[in-house]
C-alpha cells in the first residue's frame, strides 16, 4: 500500500515557486515541441494522489494517460522491479532469453480475448506494437492496405502517424506518409448524420461498402480500430459495429487488429475492451498499463498468425526488457489479485452518475461517454453540437488551480477525459468530481 496520505492538499498556488524555477530549467533544456497537461514538478506519486516539488497533493484523475492503473509505485511492482535490477539489467531477449519474458508472454496469451492457441512479442511503446501488428498481418496475408478510422489515435512514428485522424499536433509538417493507409468512417453516435439510433447500422454498411468499392476486400491486409477510440475523445462505437467489422474482417481473410492501448488491462471493467462484445481479435496491440509505467508493450495473437513472419523478422534491442517484464508481472498480478476489473466498474459507476448529474444541469455538456474507469464528457456551444474548446480550456485550468490533474482529449479539443488510477480512494474520486463540477459551473453561469 502507498504510504502517500490520499489527501488533497494545496500549500502554494499551481504552479507553486519551485515548480516555476525548474520549469524554467525545463524551457531553456528541453525542446519546445513537447506538450504539458499540468505545470508542476512530480516530486512523488502513488494511489490517487501526485506531490509536487513545492508539497501540494494533486488528485491524480490521469493515471500518466491511463499507464499506471495499478497505482505509482505499486508494491508489487516495486518489489519486481528492485529484484530484477539486482540481478541483472539487460541482455537482450534475442542474445540471451530470460523468463520474464516468456511468463509476460504467457499472461497475455491467457488473458486476450479467445480460447484458441495464441502467441506474443514485447516491444517498447504502443506506436511500435501498432507498426509490428501491420507487419505480421501484411506478412500473414501477403496483402497491403490497411484500414482504419475517423478520429483514431495509433502513435507518432510515420506509420502510425499515417493511421493516426487528427492533424493537429500529431501530423502537421511530418510528411511524407506511409502508403497503403484507408480511413473509414467511424461509428460516433453523437455526431452521426443519421442519428445515434441509426449509428450502428448505418456506419457498418458505409463502411463495408467503402471497403469493396474504394480497396477491394481481397486487398487488405489488417483493419485496426480501436475498441473505444482513446485521443479521438473516448468514442464508443454503438453495439454491433465492432463485431460486423470482425465478422467482415473473418469473411474476407483480414486480419482484425484490437488497439487496446488505452483500453487495456482492467481499464473498461473488463482486462480488454473488445470483451464487451465478444469480439476475438487477430491481433491485439497493448501498452501502457502493461507494466506499471515502466515502458513495454505486445503483439499479442493467433499463433498461426504470429509465426507467419520469417526467423529474425521481428525483434529490437530493448524489447521486453527484463526489468519492464518483472514490473509487469508485477502490475497484472496486481489486477488479479486486487480484482482492478471490477474496481474499474465501480470507479465507472461514480463517475457516469455524476457527469450524468452535471449533464443535466449545464448546457454545454453535449454527451456523457464510456465504459468503465474510462469516461468523459463532451463539450459543445449550448443548444448545438458546436465544439466548445474554449470551455474545456476554463475547465482544466480552475481544476489544477484547485489541485486535479484532467485530461483534454477529442478531435476537435472539446472532450474532458476521466482515467484515474484504479486504485484512487473514493473520497478523492468524489472529491475531484465535486471540483469538476465547480469548474462547469463556474463558466456555465
């Protein structure tokens, strides 16, 4: 257990005067390009709470982008971690294997989504598990196009980018692009023109249509998607799209490739997203809460699939380090054993009626969305599905004034996202919400 008090506790303003003096030493050190959700300093975190260099506890309603669902410093995986650089650090698992790469493995053959024979590779980042999912699929299907959708977020390297909807700040003045790279509609009942009723339905035929008439199904590789859109502003498609696309995808010889990135272990109530609907991927692409914030991520899939490619193939040097590995047997250990999935429901519960409750009494919520500990808000001008950027902007800046740390996400920098670490106290999931709500009203007035 995190010996950090769970208590939100403001000693300075935010940014507080140390903060200020090394975030100076950041802007003279450090490129410009790289953003920041929150202007303090972290001096130390775990459970739900973030200190900063000058001692104020932050309620922490980001877990680093949904990466330490287990908690800072969880114990279990401190504990792995310190052994496991005790005995050595790095041999790469290509020169000299090591176990824990073979059990992280196994866990995530066990755990993804299908009874059938699977097998895995670790990587370094979630972009990285996304370019070496298309490599398998297009090697598996001697194909090349690759599909994916509106709105999607896949990574920063010039696949990924290529995969990834918004231009803004992910793809300006980076081309030129990767080849091969369709975009279909998506499923996003809010803003489909026919209605949220007719979302499903209509959505998959546009897009299976798109799919034979613009590429030709037998010239497709992979379709990628992921099972609630992440960056893209926490959209849930509408049930049965997803498992019409996996249906086509089957029919068709495509390989059917989850993004569960952001979605993954534990975070939706559920180990992965694509279980809501029985969907069984291909191929599965994880990171972030793999590993407790230590960076590792997988390719996890059909074993016939996974052993497609030839000997040497695929691989790096730091892939599934060992020390990555021991902190994420430690991090799904932690799952299991404190059963984060049904902790991730509980956590949804709260969060969706209370943003229901705030939906209710302020106009410019235009949708509440999400499963699990996975949910957000959209904002809009009132009485229009008009984005209200400048709304969210007020938003996160009255609520790090008042010690939350939120997230922005969306297309069009409209939508507040909620992913707390799963193991944050109630009181201090009440209480950033009971700020939130503040924040809304303060602007809604």
């Amino acid at each position: 257990m995190t010996k950090i008090p769970q208590v939100r506790n403001l000693v300075t303003a935010i940014p507080g005067p140390k903060s200020q003096a090394i975030l100076t030493r950041r802007a003279e050190a450090v490129s410009s390009a790289l953003g920041m959700a929150m202007p303090v300093i972290v001096d130390r975190a775990g459970g739900g709470i973030i200190i900063d260099v000058d001692g104020n506890s932050i309620i922490d309603m980001g877990a680093g982008i949904a990466v330490v669902n287990v908690g800072n410093s969880a114990d279990r995986v401190v504990a792995n971690v310190q052994a496991q650089v005790e005995a050595f650090t790095h041999t790469c698992f290509m020169v000299v294997p090591y176990l824990g790469y073979i059990e992280v493995c196994e866990a995530l053959n066990r755990l993804t989504p299908g009874k059938h024979k699977k097998k895995s590779i670790l990587l370094n980042s979630g972009a990285e598990a996304l370019e070496n999912a298309v490599k398998i699929a297009r090697s598996y299907t001697k194909r090349q196009a690759v599909v994916v959708f509106e709105h999607g977020y896949h990574g920063r390297t010039n696949l990924t980018m290529s995969m990834t909807a918004k231009n803004m700040p992910y793809k300006e003045g980076f081309g030129p692009f990767a080849p091969e790279v369709y975009r279909m509609p998506m499923a996003y009942p809010l803003r489909w023109p026919g209605g949220a009723h007719a979302c499903a339905e209509q959505a998959l035929e546009l897009v299976i249509h798109k799919m034979e008439k613009e590429i030709g199904g037998k010239n497709i590789a992979a379709i990628v998607i992921e099972p609630i859109q992440g960056e893209g502003g926490f959209i849930v498609p509408p049930k049965g799209f997803l498992p019409g696309l996996s249906k086509y995808a089957t029919e068709n010889g495509i390989v059917f490739i989850a993004d569960e990135v952001q979605t993954g272990f534990a975070r939706t109530g559920q180990m992965f997203a694509s279980e809501d609907e029985g969907v069984t991927p291909d191929l599965i692409a994880t990171a972030k809460g793999i590993a407790g914030g230590l960076p590792l991520a997988g390719v996890t899939g059909r074993a016939e699939i996974m052993d497609s490619v030839h000997g040497g193939g695929l691989g790096g040097t730091y892939g599934g380090s060992p020390i990555a590995c021991a902190a994420a047997l430690g991090a799904i250990a932690t799952i299991e054993e404190e059963n984060l999935c049904a902790r991730a429901a509980e956590i949804g519960a709260i969060m969706s009626s209370a943003l229901h409750a705030m939906a209710k009494k302020y106009s410019i919520i235009g949708e509440v969305r999400g499963r699990g500990a996975m949910q957000a808000i959209e904002l809009v001008m009132p009485g229009t599905l008009e984005p209200n950027p400048q709304a969210l902007a007020a938003i996160i800046k009255f609520c790090q004034g008042k010690g939350v740390l939120i997230l922005s996400a969306g297309t069009y920098g409209n939508v507040i996202r909620l992913l707390p670490p799963l193991v944050i106290p109630e009181n201090l999931l009440h209480e950033a919400l009971d700020i939130l709500d503040q924040a809304i009203g303060s602007i809604s007035s």
